[in-house]
C-alpha cells in the first residue's frame, strides 16, 4: 500500500492560482479570481460588523 504520486498541476490550475494570490494593485481594474478567493474577509475584519 503504497501511496501514488500525485499529477503534476496543469498550466490552468497554475494560473488560477497565481491569479488567486495577485490582486494587480495599481492597475485600473479588479481580478476577479482574487475578489472571489477573498470572499468575504472584509466583512469578517471590520470591527463595525461584530
């Protein structure tokens, strides 16, 4: 019982994860993968909301 080697991560999940880390702070727009990989932390830190 031998455990398998896992599968190297395609191209795809690697950019979803680099997207998901990088919030392309001085740029005009948002990323949308990093708004949604936050959620809603925001919410959760803000003193106001306890």
């Amino acid at each position: 019982m031998s455990k398998q080697p896992k599968a190297p991560q395609t191209q795809q999940q690697l950019n979803h994860r680099a997207d998901a880390l990088n919030k392309n702070t001085g740029t005009s727009g948002t990323n949308p993968v990093n708004a949604k990989a936050q959620g809603n932390r925001g919410k959760q830190l803000n003193p106001n909301q306890r």
